[in-house]
C-alpha cells in the first residue's frame, strides 16, 4: 500500500521497536537460569533492583532503536513522496502501537485507582512515620499511592494485645522501605508493561525479592529485629483474613505462600544456590564479537535495511 513519507517512518519506528523488544525479551528468557544463579550471590536489595530492571531492558532497548533508526532514516531517505509499504510491516506497526498504548492506558488506570483514600481516615504520626489511620476491622499495615505514597494502619493494629510497639516499629520500617524505595512506582511500571490479565512471573518474582529487599532493610542486620519480624509476620497472617486491596499497594504480608521463603531469609536459612563451574563459552563469545563487528556496516547499510523493512509483506 502507498503511505506518505510520516507514515512509512511511523511504520519503521514501531516495527523496528516491537522486533528489537521481542529479540532482547527472548534472549533475557533463555538466559534465565544463568540470571538466577548470577542474582543468587547479590545482596536482597540488589536482587530487587535486578529483578525490577530485567523486565524493563527490552522495552528500554526499544526506545533506544527507535531513537537510532529516526535520525538515520530522515538522513538516508531521498524521496519524500508516497512508497508501497508492506502489508507485514504496517500490521506489525500497528500490533506494537496497540501494544504500548495498552500499557499506557493501564498504567494511568491502575495509578488513577491506587490513588489513597484520604476520606478513609485521619492522619497522625506512629514511631516517627508519618501514617494514615484506618477504621477497618482488618489488621492492615500497607503502603498506598504510587506518587504521594503514604502508610496505611488500622486501628486494630495499635492494640497492644494485637502487636507490641516494638513489632510495630519493625513492621512499620519494612514498609517505610517500600517508600524509599519507591516500590509502589515499580510495581505499577511492571503492571503496565504485562499484557497478562493475571500476575506476569516477572511482576511476582520482583515482588517477592522487593518483600524480602524490605525485611532486610528492616531489620538492619539486627537478629533481635529479625526474630521479631518474623513473629509479626506470623501473628498478621493467623489473624487477617482476605481482604480487598488496590492493585499497587504493598502490605506486610502480600502473598501467604511467600510466608515460609521470608522467614526463612529472616532467620538466615535461606536455600544458597551454588555457583556453576566457570567455563569460557566461546560461542556466546563469537556472537558478542560478531555483533559488535556488523555494527558497523548495519549503521553504513542502514537505507538499504529499512527498505527491506518497509516493504516486508
């Protein structure tokens, strides 16, 4: 089909975008087991933030094609008049433009819905962290909001038959790292960018590792506070029953199934993975140096690849 010259670069970009997105997904997936053991040696914290950039690299790769193959193709294309396009290129555009709209929209519904319920109750100050008191009849320690996050407590909580004011200060800093980290703007980055109607494994295994990321924070390297979280997490979970939660929001106990993994980080009889034996792979090697040589030509070749492109289908 003939498209103007706006459209065909149209055409190229979100392609171009969507191929590089795919490619770099499906090499990070195969790669996956030797990410695991690599994550495995890393400190909780540092596992988190891999866990949370891994998803995103391909994305990021992405946008950087894009913003390659723009200034490339505006100086490479002589003809500014209408060319046939292929059939494949433009449904394939189409296809990555749909896409990231999606996750667009779903990223502006989901932080519209996650934003705090200041009407639900008043503020106040708890151990030295500014927090919103609730009236529900459920034990609720959560982080809400994704831009203004703040700390949801019950009333039920603040009895002290309930929880200690020292298991309350701990629980309170576990999600005190949840804000300063920023997690709630990660998880509702990661919800977005998953086209799954039910939880992605990515989004799982980053929330997982940010839980255990925040017990450490927590506890700071103290075997006291660690024992104590670890009883906190125990009596939350025999007392609170289900309970409806906005989709970006991080309370203390997210997940029961997880229970037994924390606690066993928390009391330091986390399952170590060992390391695999070192050994030169020489034909991952070849392919780096490979690619690293075709740079060069693929950038000097760069019209003759986007009229190739252009005109698939």
């Amino acid at each position: 089909m003939l498209l103007s010259y706006w459209l065909r670069l149209f055409c190229l970009i979100s392609f171009s975008a969507g191929v590089v997105q795919s490619a770099v997904a499906l090499l990070m997936r195969l790669q996956a087991p030797a990410l695991d053991r690599a994550l495995a040696r890393l400190s909780a914290r540092w596992r988190e933030r891999f866990r949370f950039a891994l998803p995103v690299v391909s994305h990021v790769a992405a946008a950087l094609a894009a913003g390659i193959i723009v200034p490339l193709y505006i100086s490479t294309e002589p003809d500014p008049f209408n060319e046939r396009v292929g059939v494949l290129c433009v449904a394939g555009a189409l296809l990555v433009a749909v896409r990231y709209a999606y996750a667009l929209a779903r990223a502006v519904r989901l932080a519209w819905s996650a934003r705090p319920a200041r009407e639900a109750g008043i503020a106040a100050s708890l151990a030295g962290a500014p927090i919103r008191l609730s009236a529900s009849e459920h034990p609720l320690l959560a982080v809400r909001g994704v831009f203004r996050p703040e700390i949801v407590v019950s009333r039920r909580l603040l009895v002290p038959a309930m929880l200690s004011p020292e298991a309350l200060e701990v629980a309170l800093a576990h999600e005190r790292a949840h804000m300063r980290h920023l997690d709630n703007l990660k998880l509702l980055i990661l919800s977005s960018l998953s086209l799954s109607w039910r939880a992605c494994p990515a989004v799982l295994r980053w929330r997982r590792a940010a839980e255990i990321a925040a017990d450490s924070d927590a506890v700071a390297g103290s075997r006291t506070r660690a024992i104590l979280l670890a009883e906190t997490l125990l009596r939350v979970v025999r007392t609170a029953p289900d309970q409806p939660l906005p989709a970006l929001a991080l309370p203390l106990l997210a997940h029961e199934e997880e229970l037994e993994t924390r606690i066993d980080c928390l009391l330091g009889e986390e399952e170590t993975i060992a390391p695999p034996a070192r050994r030169f792979n020489w034909l991952r090697a070849g392919l780096i140096v490979l690619g690293m040589a075709l740079l060069p030509l693929a950038a000097t070749h760069f019209h003759e690849f986007a009229e190739y492109v252009l005109h698939l289908g």
